[in-house]
C-alpha cells in the first residue's frame, strides 16, 4: 500500500469516525450515564468488531458480492440489535432508576460484548467497508499486508474517536 493509498484512506477513516453511529451513541450514553471508566469495555468490543469487519470485508469481499444472502442477514441480524438497543432506552426512561443500578453493576465483559455486538451487527459499516475497501486494495501488492494496515489505521482512528466521544460526554455530565 502506497502512501499516497493510505493517506486517503486514513481521510476516509477519520470521516467515517467523526460520523455519529450506534457505537458512537452507545459509547455516549455510557459515558455521560456510568462515567468515561465504565464506556471504556464497550470501545474495546467495537474496535473488536471494528477488526473484524475490516478483515473479514477484505479478504472475503468477493463472498459478500456472491452471496447476497449473507449480507441479508447481517443485515436482519443488525435491525434486530438496533430495536432491542432502542427499547432499552426507549423504556429507561420510565424505569430509570432501575436500569442505572442494572448497568452500574454490569460486569466488564457484558460491557465490552455489547459493543461488540453493537458495532458487528451495524450494516452501515458493513456496507461501507464492502463498497469502500476494494478501492484501496492494490491488487499488484501482498494482500494481508493492506487489510493489516487498514485494520490498524481505522481501529486506532476510531478508537481516539470513541475516547473522544466517551471523555466529552462523561465532562458534559459534570
């Protein structure tokens, strides 16, 4: 991968991070609520899932281009997630009181598995990776070599970005 590739990726990379998503409103809403610690399991799970996206699209974008039927149910998968997540909050509202003490004892791996599980059943990022990755795939260069170097530049991107997110919400609730 040129310099020249990667510089445009880390661009799109940054641009897709700066841009609210699940993971970022989940990263958020746990920070202002539980505090900036308790948001940090749950960036680890979508950086995990993050990597895994990444190199799955990579280095099996033509499966997901012959199996239309995958990205459908990655797809299903992922409304099913976003309406369960929605409910969630959409009733703590009304119970508070009741889901704060729930989630203030949520141990460090349920955190770190929500988030997995928020990012890797988000379609946006799947759909993005698979119609964005394959342009900055170099087919003259090593191919686990360019999905290595995307996987790192867009975790680490949107890792700072997520911290971001989680240090300005949790200051916001002081």
């Amino acid at each position: 991968m040129t310099y020249l590739v990667w510089t445009a990726f880390f661009s799109i990379a940054l641009l897709t991070s700066i841009s609210p998503g699940p993971g970022s409103i989940l990263t958020m809403s746990y920070a202002m609520n539980y505090g900036y610690k308790k948001a940090l399991p749950t960036i680890l799970g979508q950086e995990i899932a993050v990597g895994l996206i990444v190199m799955s699209v990579g280095f099996w974008t033509k499966i997901f281009i012959s199996f239309p039927h995958l990205f459908l149910m990655i797809k299903i998968i992922g409304a099913i997630w976003l309406f369960f997540l929605g409910t969630k909050i959409l009733f703590s509202n009304q119970n508070h009181k009741l889901l704060s003490i729930k989630t203030k004892t949520m141990t460090w791996p349920h955190r770190c598995i929500t988030g997995l599980l928020t990012d890797l059943t988000n379609v946006k990022t799947w759909a993005f990776m698979i119609s964005l990755m394959p342009q900055f795939i170099e087919p003259s260069q090593i191919l686990w070599k360019q999905v290595i170097i995307m996987t790192m530049t867009l975790i680490t991107v949107d890792a700072i970005m997520m911290n971001i997110y989680a240090f300005t919400a949790h200051s916001m609730k002081q």
